[in-house]
C-alpha cells in the first residue's frame, strides 16, 4: 500500500558513505604480479575509481584490497582475451556485486554511495519544488 512510509524508513537506514579525501588503500602495482605485463589502462582506471570512491572506506583490511587486485587481474585478463570470456565475466561480476560496484549491488549490501555533482540529471539550475533529501530530512526533524 502507498504511503505506509516502509520503503522510505529502509531507505534512510541505510548507511550514507562519500567519497574519501584521499586515495584509499595500496597503490596498483607497476606491472601485473603473475605476468609481468603493464596493466591495461582501463584495469587502471577502474582500480583507482575504485580506491577515490565511497566503496574505498568499506575495504578496511589487507585481504580487501587484496581481492580487489585479484579482481583486476581478472578485469585484465577479461579485456586482453578472446576465449573464455563467459567464465570470465561471471566471475567479475560476482565479485563486483560483493565489492558493491553497481547501484543494486550497494542495495543488497543495505548502503548507497552519493552520486557525483557532476553526474547530475539535469544541468538545469531554475527554482523547482524539489528539494534535496538532506533538505527534506532537515525540514522532517524540524517538524518533529
């Protein structure tokens, strides 16, 4: 039933991370450690997203970080080859769900990441009656 308020009351429940001042965690190797090969640079990018994204704050140990090079080097391995790909690509993307890498996957793990400024809908900056939630959960407590 509408307007039961569940939905919403799970919703703000769910712990809000942001993004780190600093990168977090170890630095990607110069080179592949199992091959010796340079990184591709797409296996770079998503390696350092990930460490300047919210999801850096959740890797608090050394074996996180070391699943999330273990995951590279199969992001790696999924961008250089030509068979295989299928078993590849399922593994990452278990991974990636456990990691919390896509929308959905931040709702399972019950926490969701703020959005970029720039990732914004619209570039449109008129008055409007929508309001952020932060706005709404400000005017909520205010109410009482």
């Amino acid at each position: 039933m509408a307007g039961n308020g569940r939905r919403a009351s799970k919703i703000a429940a769910m712990p809000l991370l942001s993004s780190p001042e600093e990168p977090v965690g170890p630095e990607l190797p110069d080179v592949r450690p199992d091959t010796g090969d340079e990184w591709l640079p797409v296996t770079r990018r998503w390696y350092e997203d990930l460490r300047r994204s919210p999801l850096a704050q959740r890797m608090g140990i050394g074996p996180d970080w070391d699943f999330v090079l273990d995951t590279a080097l199969l992001k790696d391995d999924f961008k250089r080859s030509r068979k295989g790909r299928a078993i590849l690509a399922a593994e990452i993307r278990q991974r990636e769900a456990m990691i919390g890498v896509t929308p959905k996957a931040r709702n399972d793990l019950k926490f969701d990441a703020p959005q970029a400024n720039d990732l914004k809908a619209s570039s449109y900056s008129g008055s409007s009656n929508v309001i952020s939630m932060e706005e709404a959960r400000r005017q909520r407590r205010a109410v009482g």
